[in-house]
C-alpha cells in the first residue's frame, strides 16, 4: 500500500505536477529508476499523478556494490506503493561506454519507459550537441512529453522533492568521471560559462531549445510534403526542408537517424554530382530517370 503523503509533501507534489507532463491518471508506466535524485524523484511525482507505475532498476554492473542500488530503489517503490523490479545488462568497461549503456537500458526498458531528465539534463544536451557540430535540430534537444515528464523542473528541485520524502539518493561515481563529455560539460563548461555571464544559463539554454524546436517542427512539417525520392522535388525545397525530408527518409532499420555526412552525400546524387552513395547498414543509394532508390545490403552466402 502507498505511504500516504503528508500534508507538506502534497503541498510540493502539487507545485511541481503542473511543470510535468505525465499521462492520464490511472495509466500503467514503467519508470526508469537509478536511485539517484531525479530517477527518484519522477517516481514519487508519477505515485503523486495518480499513474500505476513499475520502478525499474537496471544494474550495468559497472561498480561494486551496485546491488545496493537496487535495493535502495526497491525500497523507495515499497514505501510509494510502486510495483518494483531489476534488470540486470552485461556490459565492458571500455570505449563509447555511454551510448552502449544508454542502448542496452533502452533495449530492457522499451521505447515507452518514463525518465527521469531536468532542464538541467536540457542545457547539456544541447551544449553536447553544439560541440558535435550540429544544425538546428540538434539544437532542440529532448523533447518534452510523456517519456521526459520532468523535463521542465530543475535537478535542485529534484533533490528537494527527495527530502522532503526523506529519501537518501544514490550518488552514481561515473557522474564525476571527466572522461565523459556530459561530465565536463556539467562540472566545467557549465559552471565557467555562468560565471563568465553572471547568471544561471540553465533557463536560457532550454528556452533557445524550445525556439530550436518550434523551428524544426515548421522545417518537418513543410518536409512531410516532400516525395524524399523525388530529385526534382529536394532541389526545388529549401536545402534545411529538403535535408530534414531525407533524415526521415534515410533512418536505418533500428530507427536512427542519418549522420549530416551522410545526408549530405545524398544531396550530391540529388544535384548530380555523384551517382550514387553508400548508407549506413550496407544500404546503397542511386539515381535513375531523376529518382532515389535505396537498395538493401546484400544477402551473405551463409544464408
């Protein structure tokens, strides 16, 4: 049975539901919950909404004592009333150990699964993406929605929400290690570039991304319109729309999007100057009559 909130931490729970956008009252989700203070505290605010969540803890084994986490998290569950399991993914330490952690969590957790990112999560994407060179898109960030309900509060109002419950957050080591970029960008560039501006950048760094994305959204819309395999019809579009009608169209079988190299190179057959281009997963793109066509990778002889 869920602990019945006091009136104090009603009080917060309210004040911050209206900043969230979780689904309706009454509909099951699954929460990814680390232990740490954001995770946390997206399950008290989904408990708060009325949801029926499941607190689902997923241990990488990276560090010692990681079961502890679990059972920290399991414990949080217990005391909200939440249904509760562990997952347990194998994974090496080594090389490109985020991406491959953030793959493996996603494969157990499904496409569906509630996280627990702030504004403060926001802003750091957005700077990541900034470095990696992107365009507009990658400047809006993570979109807000039912999957990133709390996108809109801050991490310290997480921390508060998770004392006011009493709870006592896992600190996760791997969030200071520098060989990280989101690390460095949290513990170094943010700090000097709010000292150097003389004010919080958090807020300005979300707002530039709701702009981004209110871009992005016209770009997609006017791109929908577009035949993607139509030459004709991508050099008479304005290069962002017509590249934004490619990504869409050349996402591989797993979902992700092409690279800007890789588009790109598209746009060179689109103007004639390449013939054809090879895609990711082995795909191959040509041209013929004024018309893309993407051929699938070959079949190995062992099948």
């Amino acid at each position: 049975m869920a602990t019945e909130f006091t009136a104090d931490q009603r009080s917060l729970v309210d004040e911050l539901l209206p900043r969230c956008q979780f689904a309706l009252p009454g509909t099951p989700v699954i929460c990814a919950v680390s232990g740490g203070a954001d995770s946390v505290a997206l399950l008290i605010l989904a408990v708060g909404s009325g949801l029926i969540p499941t607190a689902v803890h997923i241990d990488h084994g990276l560090r010692p004592n990681s079961e502890r986490e679990a059972d920290v998290v399991a414990n949080v569950a217990q005391s909200l009333g939440a249904a509760f399991r562990s997952e347990r993914v194998e994974l090496a330490d080594g090389g490109d150990l985020e991406a491959r952690a953030r793959s493996a969590r996603r494969s157990v957790l499904g496409p569906d699964a509630l996280t627990g990112h702030t504004a403060d999560d926001q802003a750091e994407t957005l700077l990541i993406n900034l470095l990696r060179g992107t365009g507009v898109a990658g400047l809006s960030g993570m979109r807000p929605g039912p999957s990133k309900p709390i996108l809109n509060l801050r991490r310290s109002e997480t921390m508060a929400l998770c004392d006011a419950f009493g709870f006592d957050p896992v600190m996760d080591e791997s969030n200071l290690d520098p060989r990280f970029v989101r690390n460095r960008i949290r513990h170094e560039l943010l700090p000097l570039m709010a000292d150097i501006a003389n004010r919080d950048l958090v807020p300005l760094l979300n707002r530039t991304a709701l702009r981004s994305r209110m871009i992005t959204d016209e770009i997609d819309a006017e791109a929908r319109e577009i035949d993607p395999s139509s030459c004709e019809e991508l050099r008479a579009a304005p290069s962002e729309v017509a590249a934004a009608a490619l990504r869409r169209w050349l996402r591989d079988g797993s979902g992700h999007p092409p690279s800007t190299a890789e588009v790109e190179r598209v746009l060179a057959v689109v103007n004639l100057t390449a013939t054809a281009t090879e895609l990711s997963g082995g795909r191959r793109l040509s041209r013929s009559g004024g018309t893309l066509r993407i051929d699938d990778p070959p079949l190995s002889n062992g099948r």
